[in-house]
C-alpha cells in the first residue's frame, strides 16, 4: 500500500488541491469572475464545445511546433559553428546574450508590425523565445568531450566533420535533449505571447478575450490546456530520448 500511495503521490496531491478548491469557493462563496471552482471551469469549457477548443488547440501548436522547429534547425547548426571556431564565438555569443535579455513581450510588437499580423511573425517571436537554450546547452555539451577523446581522433587523422559526428555529436546528445526539453515548453510560451499581441484564434487569444469579457472561466479552461500540452509536448521529447538514445540516459543533462 505505501508503495502504491508512492507511486501516485502526484496525482492523489493533485486530486487533493482541487478538492480545496472547489470547497474554498463554495464556502467562501467566491464570485466566478474573480476565482471560479473547478466545476465552473469544467462547466465552461464544456458549453464552448469540443470543436472550438481544437480550433483553438491546433492554431498553438502549429504556432509552436513550426516555431521549436525553425529554432532546432538554426541552434544546432551555430552551436556546431560556435564550438569550431573562437572567432565566431567571440562575435556570435554577445548577440545571442542581447537577443536572450531583450524581452520578447516589449519586442513582439515591433515585430507583428515589420511582419505584418500573419503567422510568420508569431513564429519568429517563438523562434526568439526557443532558440537561445537549444544554442548554449548543444555548445556546452559539444565542448565538454574529454580532452584525450579529441587528441585520439587527431592521432587518428580524423577530419573535423568525423570528429563532430562520431565524437562531440554522441557526447551532446545528453545536452540536446537537455535543451530540447526546455524549449519545447518555451516554444508553447512563446506561441502564446505572440497571440496575445495578434491572432484571432489560439489558446493565449481566448485566455486574452475571454478576461476582456470577464469570463474568467474560459480563461482558467485554456490556461490549464495550455499546462496540458506543456507537459504532453515534454513527455515527447522525454520518450524520444529513450527511445533513439537509451545509451545516453545515464549521461549529464
């Protein structure tokens, strides 16, 4: 029994909170508007309809997936180039910084404006918002190989690329699943940041409408959906580590 009640911890204290809440609404009689019960929220999402919650789900991830791709496929490419030469380093990593610091909610509206208000615009501010974990955590893992591994590849007259690929690359592989994982999660941040400033369906548009019209339910509906492919996204990329990559598992990350 103490085995069992271990292995769902999570869950019962997950079961437990929302028990709290629903009962610390009804008690304290807390006006919808400002704090709903979960009953309420279950209640409203379900009278918006399955069909509009998909619309609305599927317009975030595709903002999202498009976005965590686009950053995947610029990240690694620099981080490799990044490692390869302290030149670009020197120049390349000062950027990356100022990029990271910017924040991207006070620069997101600049952008929808030199973009325009289509999807293309929301998918750079994802990119922003990605990319910058994906870069640092690959160069790391990339730079981290022991020292005699590359000097027995020199010995070896191993080219640069076949050192990367059977050498740095595998080693990385802990620290780009690492990022990845972190960036999957910023990647549905992002998406929703960049509805928030233009976007006329998606999840972060209906919490936006939806506290605009004080139906706060709706908001908290959304907003534990959002939490949902959050953690179903993140499960992905943990199963895939495992999957593609089991000899890495006990590897740094």
């Amino acid at each position: 029994m103490p085995a069992l009640i271990q292995r769902y911890a999570s869950l019962l204290v997950f079961l437990a909170v929302l028990v709290i809440w629903e009962c610390a609404c009804r008690f304290a009689q807390i006006p919808e508007y400002i704090f709903p019960a979960p009953s309420v929220i279950w209640q409203a999402a379900a009278d918006l309809g399955l069909a509009r919650w998909l619309e609305h789900i599927t317009a975030t991830l595709q903002v999202a997936l498009v976005g965590y791709a686009v950053a995947i496929a610029l990240a690694i490419p620099l981080a490799i180039a990044i490692t390869r030469s302290q030149v670009l380093s020197r120049i390349i990593m000062p950027w990356l910084v100022v990029i990271q610091s910017t924040p991207i909610v006070a620069v997101a509206p600049i952008i929808v404006v030199t973009l325009g208000a289509g999807m293309l615009p929301r998918v750079v501010i994802t990119t922003l918002i990605a990319f910058f974990p994906l870069v640092v955590s690959t160069a790391l893992g990339l730079a981290s190989v022991p020292a005699e591994l590359v000097e027995l590849s020199r010995s070896l007259r191993a080219t640069t690329s076949r050192q990367y690929w059977q050498i740095r690359m595998p080693f990385a592989v802990p620290y780009v699943f690492s990022a990845l994982k972190v960036s999957i999660t910023l990647a549905i941040v992002g998406a929703v940041v960049a509805e928030f400033v233009a976007a006329e369906k998606g999840l972060g548009y209906l919490i936006l409408f939806a506290t605009s019209s004080f139906k706060v339910p709706v908001a908290f509906a959304a907003l534990a959906l959002l939490v949902l492919c959050s953690l179903v996204l993140y499960g992905v990329v943990q199963q895939l580590h495992k999957r593609l990559f089991p000899w890495s598992q006990t590897s740094p990350a």
